[in-house]
C-alpha cells in the first residue's frame, strides 16, 4: 500500500511542468521529477539525500520544524549563475511522503517591477502637468500686482499692502507645490497633524478673494467646531481653493457659493460645497474628476484641477463625489476620516 501511494506520487510530480520532489518523513529526498532534474539535479538509482543538503535555500526558507512535513509556501531569493531568482516553493502531504513544487516566479517579478516603473512614469507625468497648471495662477497672480506696483500712475499704500500680501501668499503656494515635486522622489516624511476642517475651508475662500472671479461671489459657510481631521492642511486649502475657484468662473463673479460641515456616522466629516451656477451636465458627472477631462471653452482650462482635488481628497482617505443639485448649481460630497482623539471627544 505505501509503495502504491509513493507510486501515485511520483507520477503526479512527474507530469508537473514545474520542478518538484519528493521527500520522506525523515528529510530525505526519494525522487526528482523531469522538470527538476532538468535544472541540474540527479538522483542515482536508489540515491536519496537529505533536502537540507540538496536544497539549503528552500528548507532555510520553511518556516515549520520539520519544515517539510508541514504544508504550507514560501518565497525564497537565490542567487544563480544567471542573477537572481525568485521563487514560490509549495509543500504538501500525500500519505507518508510529502510534495515540495518550485515555481520559479522571475520573470513574474520583472514585470511587475516594469508595471511599477510605467506607473511612476505616468504619475510622474501627471504631477508635472499638475504643476505646471498650479504653478500658472500664483504667477498670473504675481505678475498682475507687480504690473500694478510699478505703474507709474500713483498707487495709494493700501494697494501696495495688499499687493504685497497678495505676493507673499502666492510666493508661499508656489514654495509648497515646488516642495510636493521634491517630495515624489522619496517618502513622505511630513508628519500629519489635527487641523480644522473649517479653517481650511475659510483660508482658500481668502485665497479666492484676491482672483478677480472671486471678489464679488457671495460665501456662505456652516461651520461643525468639532471637524477635526489627521492630515496636511495646505492640501486639504488646495482642495476647497480649486473647488471655489470652479465655481467663481461658472459664477462669472456673481452668485454664492455655499459650504456646509458636518460630523456624520461617527467617525466622518462631511463638507457639502455647492453654489448657484448653471450646474454641471448630467452626463459629465461620471466624468468630472478625469485628468485633462474639462468642460471649460479651450484655453481656459486643461482639466486637472476636479484631478488633484481627487488624488488629494484620497491621499487623506476620504472621497469626493459630483452630484446634481436640485436646487439647481453644482454640488461636490466630500467625506474625510475623523481624528480618532476627536471621535472619542464627540458626546
């Protein structure tokens, strides 16, 4: 009987396309099938060899005492004449014996470091397109009040101090875009910090006071003092500063926008920003947040800032949703995660 089980085994490795063997209770290696001998490992007839000594690499890898006798899988890294290689070892029980499979996994692995690289790329490109699109409104900014400064018609104090605000606020955009570029080459090590979900919103409707769509649109804001969220303020400014930028220029400069904060579930922040244009088109909806994707005349606009406000949104954890609004205007949703000390200060 355990010839015929030891049989059964021998033949199910054999016709394996992967290399595979067959070890005893006691670690030693009874048979190779074709695809393993056809890596450079004999057997003679009758031969066994422990599976400590014919394959070190793998039983150092399996984790288990007697490592083969326990089923299971693990990666292992080897260094061959070729470079290395990566490989995926299977145990499992059959009967007395045990099956150990070797599924190399290198070629697997080279294409997933391509895929990885591609998808650097592309988020390479995107942020450079993202730069450059926010990068031109501080500058616009800037140019326009030095414009304006060196006039030589006579400027009052007022506008100097203004325009001089102006420039330091635009010159600081610019100092934190500059330093999200630096920041793609390596990890992140800005630490998160609580911040007001409200102040964010009031600071980027400041911002949008010094646009010239934005000096005469209407805000309305209801505030929740308990919206509190873990993250980068500056970000979540960035967010609401396109958000209302969007809306002034659908505006033409004239209606309001409204921002509603809420805690809801427990455990979220919602911001509700809506404002009373002409709304966005039902079928764009699905649409919106696509780079490049815009309904702007060309030349006004090359789509990318619905994009950042949603890598930005989900950089944080949370989601931003276009609705339609029945009262008429667009509606964007934002859901963000509540601060876990702020949670638990909820009554």
């Amino acid at each position: 009987m355990a010839n015929a089980v030891l049989n059964s085994l021998e033949s199910f490795i054999d016709v394996l396309p992967w290399p595979a063997a067959v070890v005893a209770d006691s670690g030693q290696v009874t048979h190779l099938n074709p695809a393993m001998e056809a890596q450079g490992l004999r057997l003679a007839p009758r031969q066994t060899r422990h599976v400590r000594s014919l394959f070190p690499e793998y039983s150092a890898a399996l984790q288990s005492d007697p490592p083969w006798l326990t089923p299971g899988q693990v990666s292992v890294e080897r260094q061959s004449a070729s470079g290395p290689v990566h490989e995926r070892i299977h145990t499992f029980r059959h009967g007395s014996q045990s099956g150990m499979i070797v599924c190399d996994e290198t070629r697997w692995r080279e294409l997933e470091v391509g895929y990885a690289q591609n998808a650097r790329l592309a988020s390479l490109g995107f942020l450079l397109a993202s730069v450059s699109h926010e990068v031109n409104n501080p500058l616009s900014a800037i140019s326009s009040m030095v414009q304006i400064i060196q006039s030589k018609r006579g400027v009052s104090s007022e506008v100097r101090q203004k325009g001089t605000s102006l420039i330091a606020e635009n010159t600081r955009r610019l100092l934190l875009i500059t330093r999200k570029l630096t920041s793609f080459a390596r990890v992140d090590d800005t630490v998160r910090t609580r911040f007001s979900m409200d102040t964010a919103v009031d600071e980027a409707f400041l911002q949008l006071r010094y646009d010239s769509m934005g000096e005469t649109v209407g805000f309305e804001h209801q505030r929740e003092p308990k919206a509190i969220v873990l993250g980068y303020q500056d970000q979540a400014q960035q967010i609401f500063f396109n958000l209302f930028l969007n809306a002034a220029q659908a505006l033409k400069g004239r209606g309001t926008i409204s921002v509603i904060t809420e805690c809801v579930a427990l455990a979220e922040v919602s911001v509700t920003v809506s404002d009373t244009g002409p709304g966005i088109p039902e079928p764009y909806l699905t649409r919106i947040f696509e780079p490049f994707f815009t309904t702007k005349p060309s030349g006004d606009g090359i789509g990318l800032g619905l994009a950042i406000c949603n890598e930005i949104v989900h950089e944080h954890g949370g989601s931003i949703a276009a609705k339609s609004n029945p009262a008429g205007g667009a509606l964007f949703q934002l859901r963000f995660p509540l601060a876990v000390d702020a949670r638990r200060a909820k009554p």
